[in-house]
C-alpha cells in the first residue's frame, strides 16, 4: 500500500492506494489539523503501507514529525525538480518552486493531458499557475488566501469585523459590512483566476484547496472543483518512472 501525504500550512491531507490504481483511486483518505496528526497516523496502521510519498511545506517541524510517525516505512519527500511525470519545470530554479505546487500541477495534467490548464489551490495562501498542453509548468502567481484577505483586514482596521463566508455567497455590492468584507475578498481571488485563465488562452481552470467551495461560485470562468489535487499530483508520480536527476527534500 503506498501512503500519500500533502502537509500543508494549516492541515495535512492524505490518501492510501494501490500502486496499479489510476491517479485519486484512493483507498482511504482523510485529513486532520496540525495538532491531531497523532491520531490521523493511527488510522494508517495496520494497513500494510510499504512506501510513503510526502509533499511537504509546513516546515522542519512538520518533516521531523511525519518522520518520526511514518518509521520505519520508507519515504520519498517530494521535490520540486527540472521534470517530473512528464511534466517540464520552467521555473527560473526549479528546485525553488513550492513542492505542493508543482505536484498540483501534475496532478492537473494526470487528470486532462493535453490541455492547457490554469491550476488554483485556494487554501492559506492562493497560488495560480499555468500549465501548457504540452506539458510545461509556466510559472503563476501567489496571494494571500480567502482566510489570510480576511483576517488581514479585522487585524489591521480599527472597526471592520473578522468576516467568514457563509453557505450562500454574498452579492457583489452588499448592504452589511460581513458581506461587504467577504464579497471583496472573493471577488480578489476570483479575479486573480479569471485574469490568469484569460492570458492562458482560455485554458482549463482546476481550483483545489479548502477555500475553494466558497471562491468557485464567484468565478465567471469555466472551472472544475478537483479535491486534494496535491495528492493526486503524489500519487501519478508514485506511477511515473524516475527521472535522472530527481532527489527528494
């Protein structure tokens, strides 16, 4: 069994498969806040977990933990590197790109090859990035997240609200301060998408991350809601041969 995990700043993600299984045919997965890792890691024993691949920005802190949970099974952290499952990496210094990002954009490309894609992960911070159709990560953007926006503006303001979104979204001019707070954040992130979707030729908009139930109704681009598209990035390098070159971090 090969254990996927994508260990972000605020949650850890993560999914157990078979090796022979196609990109997010998932056994189990789950997800769980820094401080019940312990418990998540409990549900991985006794499922016979040979390997685990680990995306990983959450910090050394985080790569110790995992480390020591996951012992003695053996693990790849995942890096950011020149090419990987096929995909090319034009950042300037490739192994500078966020790991997370680049396995989104794996994971992207696994589930529509061929196309040219706009990948946004909408979770603490917002990263939007671009993918050619054939197969080269482009570059992107990052911005703070929905909560970040949010919280920013009750921190730094004298009389403004810590706004949260709620199940409907808000209209675009709202008649409260909540609203009013929520619609421009979202309306922030929306754009951001929609600009980069726009330069993109169109391409196809995959939105991932815990935020994005809330930013994807207030996108007026075609868009497809992928979960865990980090884990799914894992798991179609977990299948991929091993390019020369590629070392974990």
């Amino acid at each position: 069994m090969l254990l996927l995990i994508d260990a972000g700043n605020t949650r850890v993600k993560w999914a157990l498969a078979r090796g022979d299984a196609a990109p997010g045919a998932w056994e189990a997965q789950g997800a769980c806040l820094h401080a019940e890792l312990d418990a998540a890691a409990a549900t991985w024993q006794g499922r016979g977990v040979a390997r685990a691949l680990v995306s990983n920005v959450a910090g050394v802190a985080m790569r110790e933990r995992l480390a020591a949970l996951l012992s003695p099974i053996a693990i790849e952290w995942f890096a950011s590197s020149a090419e990987r499952a096929g995909l090319v990496n034009g950042y300037r210094d490739p192994e500078r790109l966020g790991c997370d990002r680049f396995a989104a954009a794996i994971g992207a490309r696994a589930l529509a090859p061929g196309r040219a894609l706009v990948v946004a992960t909408c979770g603490t911070a917002t990263t939007v990035d671009a993918v050619s159709g054939d197969g080269r990560f482009l570059g992107g953007m990052i911005l703070p997240g929905l909560g970040l926006m949010a919280g920013a503006l009750a921190t730094n303001t004298a009389q403004l609200p810590r706004a949260a979104p709620g199940a409907a979204p808000p209209p675009l001019f709202a008649d409260n301060t909540n609203d009013a707070i929520v619609s421009g954040c979202l309306s922030a992130q929306a754009g951001a998408i929609e600009r980069a979707v726009a330069a993109h030729g169109g391409a196809l908009c995959m939105l991932s991350g815990g935020a994005a139930p809330y930013v994807a109704p207030a996108l007026a681009c075609a868009h497809q809601v992928v979960d865990n598209i980090v884990l799914v990035g894992l798991h179609a390098v977990a299948r991929a041969p091993v390019s020369m070159g590629d070392k974990g971090c």
